[in-house]
C-alpha cells in the first residue's frame, strides 16, 4: 500500500498494518499463512496452465472439487500434505516449490 493512502487511512483514524499485526500472529503462525497462499497460488496457476478442471484436478489426486477450491483459497481447513500433492500431482518439481517458497519470503511481515 502507498504512503499517501497510509497516512489518509491513519489521519481517519484507522488503525494500519501487516495481517500478521492485527491479527497478532507469532512468527510461526504467519510462515505457515506465507506457505500455504504461495503453494495455493502455485496450485491454481499450474492447474490452470494445464487447463485441468477442479474436478480434473481432484481426480488425479483422489479427493473432490470442493476440496481442490479451497486449497486454491489457501483455506486452513486443507492440509499441506493433500496441497502438496495436488501440486506434486500437476508436475510441480521440489525446486519450482522451493522457488515459489523463496518469493513468499517478500511478503512475509
């Protein structure tokens, strides 16, 4: 966000800052946040590229469309294991995840 729209939003009396501040996340908490949205993102932008279907998608690693939306959301309730196969199961190398992980580290607050 600018400076300018920062400074407007506090002159309003709006309180801004990172999630990981309003939220009061411990390091660990907001990594686990980082890591997940960078896998999720790889996720959609592989399956995508490879023109899957969610369903497509959930076939191929043995779970359901429903499934697949939310951990393209990133959303808590999918485990890292079940998201690293969907991305495992799209071609994803441990390098390429490696990579999307090192980028996240930009956003981390």
């Amino acid at each position: 966000m600018k400076q300018s729209k920062i400074d407007r939003l506090r002159a309003a009396g709006w309180k801004v800052g990172t999630p990981r501040e309003l939220l009061a996340l411990s390091d660990e908490e907001s990594n686990l946040i980082e890591v997940k949205l960078a896998i999720a993102e790889l996720i959609y932008a592989r399956r995508r590229r490879a023109r899957l279907t969610q369903n497509e998608l959930a076939e191929r690693i043995g779970s359901s469309q429903s499934r697949v939306a939310k951990m393209e959301s990133g959303s808590a309730s999918v485990s890292l294991e079940l998201m690293l196969r969907a991305a495992f199961g799209l071609g994803v190398s441990i390098p390429e995840l490696g990579k999307a992980l090192t980028v996240t580290s930009r956003h981390a607050g």
